[in-house]
C-alpha cells in the first residue's frame, strides 16, 4: 500500500516537473572524537538513565549534557554541537545496551514485568461513573456520564450528517508531564489518542434498542509516563461498568 502511495507522489512530482532536491550530505564525526566522549560520558549516562523517576532521571541526563558541553574549549562551537549529537546516539545506545546485554528495562523491570497498577472506582460523588487508573508513572481520570438521546453530537461530514452517542474525549493538560503551558484547545495527540481510545472501548456499547443513553466519558491525564491512551482505555471501561 505504501509503495502505491510512493508511486503515486513520483507520478506527481514528475508530472509537475520539479527536480528532486538533493540533500547535502552530513560530515561524518570523527571516531576518536566519538570514542572519547562515549569514555567520558557513557557511565555517568547510564545511571542517570537507570534512574526510575522520569523527571528525576531528566534533571540528570540533562547535567551530564551540560558537563560534557561545558568540559570543551568556548572557541570551539562545532566541537560543542558534534559532542551534542554523539551524546544523543549515547542515549540510544545505553538504551540497547540495557536491553541485550543485561536483559532489563531502563526502570530495573524484565521483560515480563509491567508497571505496578493501582485503581479506584467511584471517586467523584457526582458522576455516573468514574475511576483513576494508575500504571506505573501514569495516571487518568476517566468519568462517565449518560445522557438522552437529545444529547448525541451531531457530526457534520464530508459523507453528511449523522449523530453519535457515545463519545471518549481526551484531555493531557501540560502538568501530567511537568511542564508549564497555556492550556489550549485539543491538538492532534488529544484528537488521535481520544478516537484511539474510543475505537477500542466501542464494541462494549450496547444496541441502541438495549440502551438508549448517551454516553460520554472523558479522560484527564493526571501523569504521564507512556500509554495514556491505553490508561484511558482501562479507566474507560471501568468507569461505564
């Protein structure tokens, strides 16, 4: 399919005529300089890698960075900006280092261990239904609220119109990842983790003969530290039980 698509793009490109950009190509690193950034920055990197708390281990791996810039001479920027690079390609290697050689997870987890999973259902008094589904450095707060029919959305498509009754909305305000921003209208990871989300909880909704309410359930990210949506997901179907 994909490949349809790139023929598709060739066909375009040529029917319009405009040539092919050619793309410079990148200075290779020097590979003593690449070895001994990789002597000076490996051990310290790894355990601030190892380090399980996610902001806690960001705060170190951004000192290493620093150290390792800040250890190269001022008048000599490219050095700094190439130490960067290999400094990030150190940042995948320890990942794969973690993972074949000493079979573990960056978090000291092996392979078949998950995440500690915690929940709560019914923690808001005035809801339908609602729990907090904890996994791990994740956590949503699913409610869910029924409605009449008088509250399905109306959708407006290209294909004409038609209403929904059940609905997942996902909302990851920029705290659930220690961040500071203005909180905004949704963007395309609320659109795609919300329909995502919703996809996969849909064939639990009952026939419209069977039920006739509206259901709405929204997802607030409390954390995040990986599979929010699939957080939303658990949370979701928790809460409609």
């Amino acid at each position: 399919a994909i490949k349809k698509i790139v023929d598709g793009i060739d066909d375009l490109r040529n029917a319009v005529g405009k040539p092919k950009i050619q793309a410079q190509q990148q200075v290779e690193t020097s590979h003593d300089f690449s070895l001994e950034v990789e002597k000076k920055v490996y051990g310290p990197l790894a355990n601030a890698m190892r380090i399980t708390d996610k902001l806690e281990s960001y705060k170190h791996v951004d000192q290493v960075l620093e150290n390792l810039v800040d250890s190269l001479p001022d008048d000599e920027p490219e050095r700094k900006t190439e130490a960067k690079k290999i400094f990030h390609q150190l940042k995948e290697k320890v990942l794969r280092d973690e993972v074949l050689d000493r079979n573990i997870r960056l978090d000291g987890r092996k392979f078949d261990e998950v995440r500690p999973i915690w929940t709560e259902a019914s923690v808001l008094p005035r809801t339908h239904g609602s729990v907090v589904f904890t996994r791990g450095e994740t956590q949503a707060l699913v409610t869910c609220t029924l409605g009449t029919a008088d509250d399905e959305q109306k959708i407006e498509h290209v294909g004409g119109e038609f209403y929904k009754s059940f609905m997942l909305h996902y909302n990851f305000p920029p705290f659930s990842v220690g961040e500071v921003k203005f909180l905004r209208g949704p963007g395309r990871r609320e659109e795609g983790h919300g329909a995502l989300a919703e996809r996969a909880l849909a064939p639990m909704i009952p026939a419209k003969e069977d039920f006739a309410y509206t259901i709405r359930l929204v997802s607030d990210i409390l954390e995040s530290n990986g599979s929010s949506s699939m957080a939303s997901v658990c949370g979701g179907s928790m809460a409609m039980m």
